[in-house]
C-alpha cells in the first residue's frame, strides 16, 4: 500500500507502547510533512539516548555516565533507600519533593506467570547494596507498583531483607494509590501522602 520506507516507518512507531495502527499512519504522516530539521531531530534524539545513557552502576537508574544524579549528590540521604520497578518510576517520586534520599531500580517485577524470577531483576545487587552501606541503610521504602506483581515483588524483598539485614526498617508505600494502577501515572499529591504515610512491611 506504502512506498517501503514510509511502511518501515509505520511498522516502527506501531511497536511503540499504547500506538496503534491507526495512530502509527498518522504519525508517520505528520514525520512525512514535518520540516527536515524537525524530523532529524526526532532521529537525534532516539539514537543519542540508545547512544549515551545507561544505568547508574550503584542503583540501575538511567544514567548519562558511570552513576546517575541522584547517587552523584552528595546531599541526598544514603541511608534511606526507594525501591522502584522502573526507572520511569523515579520521576513522579522526586516531583513530590518528599523523599531526600537514594533509589534501587529493580528493572521490572517478579512474575512467575511471564518467567520474571528474582535473577532477573537487580535484587540481588539490593541485598549486597544494603549489606555493604557505610553508613548502614537506616530504612528501604518498598515504592512497586500497587499491582499483582508489585505487591508481590514487596512481600518477596521484604521477607529477604528481614533475614538478611535485620536492623534495616522495610517500609511500604501508604495505600490510597490506586489499585492496579503504576506508580508512573499518580497525581503528586497522592504519591507524596503516600510516601509520607508509608508504614512497616
Ligand atoms: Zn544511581
């Protein structure tokens, strides 16, 4: 129906997260009509991220060098780590404003069902991080995602984290997030009374 690299282009966008057919067309037709510089851009912009971030060495959050800015600043509280499924996680954590110290990005959650065991997350890098801390980590917020496998994801770290550090506080985020929801798309508000009201695991 397409020349072959207008359908290239559809195909591409279509396997993007939440693009259907449809949208991936239009799309593909507003990249055709867009100015060349714009499009570039667009193209830059996907090939310099692939190209210069990575993950933070210490907690697996995205990062343009060896550790990301949280763990590069100083002024952030080593002893109190957020444990987060997803990096995108960080975002609406830090736009709270309520939580000054550090991240642990597990890269996803525990699934049995899809085949998404412990050694497929950066778990085991938790427990060596919190057995290692000087100063030793005070409290870990369990911060997965109020789901299935969240919850899950939580009840599994947390019995680990008893047995292994028993002095370290395992916290999880309040209820009043919605449920079956991810944490990527609560309000601010919520997410910070949430974090604030967090309670022990
Ligand atoms: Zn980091």
């Amino acid at each position: 129906l397409y020349a072959p690299p207008v359908q290239r282009l559809i195909t591409e966008l279509g396997k993007l997260p939440g693009i259907g057919q449809r949208t991936a067309q239009r799309l593909a037709f507003h990249i055709l009509r867009a100015d060349a510089d714009d499009a570039n851009a667009l193209a830059d912009a996907i090939r310099e991220v692939k190209e210069r971030i990575g993950l933070c060495e210490v907690c697996f959050n995205l990062a343009d060098g060896p550790r990301c800015r949280v763990c590069l600043d100083e002024r952030r509280d080593a002893t109190v780590i957020c444990v987060v499924e997803e990096p995108g996680d960080v975002i609406p954590i830090e736009r709270t404003h309520e939580f000054p110290g550090r991240y642990h990005v597990l890269g996803g959650a525990l699934s049995p069902i899809d085949g998404v065991d412990p050694d497929d997350l950066k778990i085991a890098p938790l427990y060596a991080r919190v057995e290692r801390a000087d100063p030793p980590v005070r409290e870990v917020v369990l911060a997965t995602n109020p789901t299935t496998t969240g919850e899950a994801t939580a009840l599994h770290i947390a019995a680990a984290l008893r047995e292994r550090a028993a002095g370290v506080a395992v916290t999880r985020l309040a209820s009043g997030l919605p449920v079956g929801a991810d944490l990527e798309y609560a309000d601010e508000v919520t997410l910070g009374k949430a974090l604030a009201g967090r309670r022990a695991l």
